[in-house]
C-alpha cells in the first residue's frame, strides 16, 4: 500500500496535469471560434468555384483538346495521396482517423496494382503513415512555423501538386482532411483534386442570376486555363482550414475529458489517502490502548 506521503505527491501531480488540461481547452475554445468562422466562410466560395468550372466543363467535355486538370490523363495507374493532417498531437483521434482513412485507400490501390506516391502537410500523419508506407511517401510538408494558415501556404502546396502532375508523376491526386461538422464531430474526408472534380450533366447546380444573362470574357478554354490550377489551391485552401476547425474541436473535446477524467483521478485518490490515514490513526491509537491495558 502507497504511504501517505506518495499519495500526497500523486494528488499533487495529478492536480497540477489538470491545471494544464484545463487552460489548453480554454486556448482551444478561443482558437476554435476564429477557426470555425474562417472554415465556414471558405465553404461558399469554394463550392461556387466547382459551380462555375461545372458549367464551363460542359462545353469543353468530350474535346481531344480539353485541359487535362479537367479531363485527365487518360489513365489512373498513378495516384498521389495528399494527406493533411496537424503538426501537434493532444487532440484526440483527430490524426489517426485521417491518416486511418488514407492508408486504407492506399491499401485498396496496392491491392489493385495501382502505383501510390503519399504527400504529407503535417507532421503527425507523417510519423503514422511512414511506419508502413514509408517507400511511398515522397515529401513532408511542414506547417509548424505556420501560426495561421493562409492562401499563400495552400498556394505554395497547390504549385507543388501541380508541379509534380506537369512532371506526369502522378494522373490522380486525391486530398485527405477532416470536415469540421461541430465541436464533438469532425468527419475524416477524401477528396479529388485532379483531375478536377466538378459537377457534370444534370447534377450542375444552376447559378443564381436572377434576369441577367451573363456571357464569359475570354472563351470558355482560357477561363478554364486560369480556374483550373487557382481550383487546386482553393481546394487544399479549404481543406487545411476545415483541418484547423476541426484540431480545435477535437483538442477541446479531448483536454475536456482529460479535466474530467484528472478531477475522478483526484477524487479517488483523496479517498485512498483518508482512508489510508483513518487507518494508521486507528492502528496507533489500538497500539496506545494495547499498551496501557499492559501496564
């Protein structure tokens, strides 16, 4: 049995973990609501984005000539894995589930004899991916000194995809990252980068314009030359803040069980402690009585 004095030092421990847990789910509360504003506010852009390249891809779907962001290379024996994931840990499943879904898409292409190249943005992925795919993964790119993700880093990463698809390294690049739904929820997400994913046929939304009839300056092609590649970047854009809301939402979930869990630890340890010490108190008081009734 622990003597009194370590269960002192036990509480005092376990008291002092709490303190800590209990400020990084005060930091992450703050960070999530800026977080969650910036996520949520990229959304409309971004799906307008595929709105509008869906209705572009229409005149151009089916052309020898069409970009190949748009119709591919023809081919999808080689597929790139953009894996997005958070540059710290203490937030739960929140890593593994991502890096969880991306090596069981990794599997399945294996499986089928496809050749898979692995692109990690975040350390964490990196370290769970690279115990078994690590002659796979071709680059880390590291966002740690990155206090608050912009445009231009997704920029940066969206040029190097598409440095790396000029260079026919790859003829599918899919993007791995957690939606953020709520502060309890955030749901592991793949998505295609190129060829570009966009609405076809009768699944393109109609855009809202009201009585204007809008007609496209340049041509269809040379519209479409531009969105194409700005589409990657604002899709990796989207992702990496979906990727901030929801670290935040699940590191606050998680210190919060972590604060909960510490005040139960603390609790049954001052139990243990007054019991232990209610014990030794009656043992020397017997020994007391027990030695006068001797005399």
């Amino acid at each position: 049995m622990a003597s009194l004095k370590e269960l002192r030092n036990r509480i005092a421990s376990v008291k002092a973990t709490q303190k800590i847990t209990r400020a990084m789910q005060m930091v992450a509360a703050s960070k999530l609501r800026r977080a969650q504003a910036a996520a949520e506010a990229a959304r409309p852009y971004s799906e307008r984005m595929a709105t509008v390249l869906g209705n572009l891809a229409g005149s151009v779907a089916g052309r020898d000539d069409a970009p190949k962001l748009l119709a591919g290379t023809g081919s999808d024996q080689r597929h790139l894995l953009l894996v997005a994931t958070a540059e710290r840990g203490l937030c739960g499943a929140f890593n593994t589930s991502i890096a969880r879904l991306a090596r069981e898409r990794a599997e399945e292409l294996i499986r089928d004899g496809k050749e898979v190249q692995i692109l990690c943005v975040g350390k964490k992925g990196h370290d769970i991916l690279k115990r078994e795919f690590a002659a796979h993964i071709i680059d880390l790119i590291d966002l740690r000194a990155v206090k608050r993700v912009g445009f231009a880093d997704a920029d940066t990463i969206g040029k190097r995809v598409l440095t790396l698809f000029d260079e026919e390294t790859f003829d599918v690049c899919t993007i791995f990252y957690a939606e953020f739904k709520s502060v309890i929820s955030q749901v592991p997400t793949a998505r295609q980068l190129v060829p570009a994913e966009v609405p076809t046929g009768d699944d393109v939304p109609e855009l809202d314009t009201g009585d204007a009839i809008y007609e496209y300056e340049p041509d269809e092609d040379a519209i479409l030359a531009d969105l194409l590649p700005r589409n990657v970047s604002v899709q990796v854009f989207r992702a990496l803040l979906e990727n901030a809301a929801s670290e935040m939402g699940a590191k606050m979930t998680a210190m919060d069980n972590a604060t909960r869990n510490a005040g139960e630890m603390i609790d049954g340890l001052t139990l243990t402690y007054n019991r232990t010490r209610q014990a030794m108190i009656t043992k020397e008081l017997i020994e007391i009585i027990s030695g006068a009734e001797a005399l």
